[in-house]
C-alpha cells in the first residue's frame, strides 16, 4: 500500500524552490533590506550598458579550498566581482568562477552583527579574500567606515572635504545621503536612484508640455490680436469711405 497515496497536499501550501544555495540569514531590518536593494539597482542602472561584473546581496560566497559548499562560505551584504559575466547566480563559488573572489564588500551593521563585521569577517575578507575594497555602514547610526588594502593590510580610507570615500574599484565616491549609503560621481553629485531619474524625466516631460502650451497659447493670442488690427482696419476704411474719402488715397 502507497503512504503517497493517503496523503493529499493541501492546496494552500506553498512549498520552497529546491534550489536555494545561499546559507545567509535575513537581513535584520527593513531599512537594511532597503539599503541593500538601494545599492543593487542603483549601481545596476550606472552599469546598465556593462556585461562584465557581478553585483548581489545577502548571497553566499563559497570558497572552500576542498571546493565543499559545506564549509567554508560567507554572505557579505553587498558585493561586487568585476570582470566576470554578468549573470543570475544562486551563490558565488569561487571555484567555479575561476578562482575570482569579491573586488568590494559593504557589510550593513548591526547590533547582532557589528562585532563580526568589524572582526572576523574584516580579517576574512582581507587575509582570505583579499578584497582591495571592504566598507561597512549601519542603517540606523548612519556609521561609515572604508578601507583599502595596502600591503596586505587594511587601510581606513581618507575622506573628502565632503564627507566621502572614494572607491577605486567602481570609480566612483559612496558616502551618506539623507539617511542612506549612496553613489557619488567624480564631482561630488549623488548618483540618481532609477526612480528619481524615472520622476526627473516625468517632471521635465510636464514642463515640455506646459511650455508647448504656453506657446500654442501665446501663437493664438498673437492671430487673435492680427485678427483685431485687420477688422479694425476694415471699418476704419468703411467709415471713410462713408465720408467719400480713399483709404488708398489717405494712406499715400
């Protein structure tokens, strides 16, 4: 007799993919969910024309030298591997992605995992990794910190006068703006996020349209004022040609 048999699913039931490979806990909060999908698209967008990185979040990377993905994984925040294809992954195995691991790591801070990310996952990502670029940021505090690596070691990053740090490995500054972690150019000027660009361009597209409209407006305004002169000119000629006198003849 089949167990299979006596046993029906209930149709509400939702069951999990059976193909999640990352290992990685929930990100703690909202804001930190937010900050992360921030950096994601926002970088994905700057990189929109670009087929050669890699950018993801709260994603396991395995990098087990007996090439297990049992042991010896992580799952920064956010990363990014640059000059790789750039494509869907469930996890980074760095064994299958010919030995390349992240060039930039941001881990979000939190009171469960400050003491990690400033420890052990730094000295990781340095002595392991050997990540040129590792920042970290809490959502919360709106603490930043950036280092390089130096000679083996990492070094804090130096900030502008403005308040931000410049990664080499994007070419670009990250600091804070009203309260998130955000890209800046060359100059200074944050980086839009889609959704700004999506309302600039709403918002320059309505004031093309009001200008066409004050224009059509002005243009009628105009016919409307030649309309007036020619009838005025009309019954001005009428009236003196009431008196018995040649408009034509006035005018010369």
């Amino acid at each position: 007799m089949s167990v299979a048999k006596d046993f029906e699913t209930p149709e509400d039931v939702i069951f999990p993919p059976g193909n999640l490979e990352s290992n990685e806990p929930p990100l703690e909060t909202y804001l930190h969910l937010q900050q992360m999908l921030l950096l994601i698209k926002c970088l994905d967008w700057w990189w929109r024309d670009h087929n050669d990185f890699f950018a993801a979040g709260n994603l396991s990377i395995h990098y087990s030298p007996r090439q297990r993905k049992s042991e010896d994984f992580r799952g920064p925040d956010f990363f990014v591997v640059l000059n790789t294809e750039r494509k869907p992954r469930d996890s980074w195995v760095v064994w299958e992605e010919d030995g390349k691991y992240p060039n930039l790591i941001i881990e979000l801070l939190s009171k469960s995992t400050v003491a990690i990310d400033k420890g052990l996952k730094k000295q990781i990502y340095q002595d392991i990794f050997r990540t040129p670029e590792y920042f970290w940021f809490d959502p919360k505090n709106l603490e930043f910190a950036g280092f390089i690596l130096l000679g083996g070691t990492y070094q804090p990053i130096e900030p502008n006068p403005q308040g931000l740090l410049w990664s080499q490995q994007l070419s670009l500054y990250l600091g804070v703006h009203e309260n998130q972690l955000r890209y800046f150019n060359a100059e200074g000027q944050v980086m839009p996020t889609p959704e700004e660009i999506a309302q600039w361009e709403t918002e320059h597209a309505q004031q093309e349209r009001q200008r066409a409209e004050q224009e059509r407006q002005r243009a009628e305004q105009e016919k409307q004022r030649a309309e007036q002169e020619r009838q005025r000119a009309e019954r001005l000629a009428a009236k003196l040609r009431e008196l018995n006198i040649d408009p034509e003849n006035l005018s010369l």
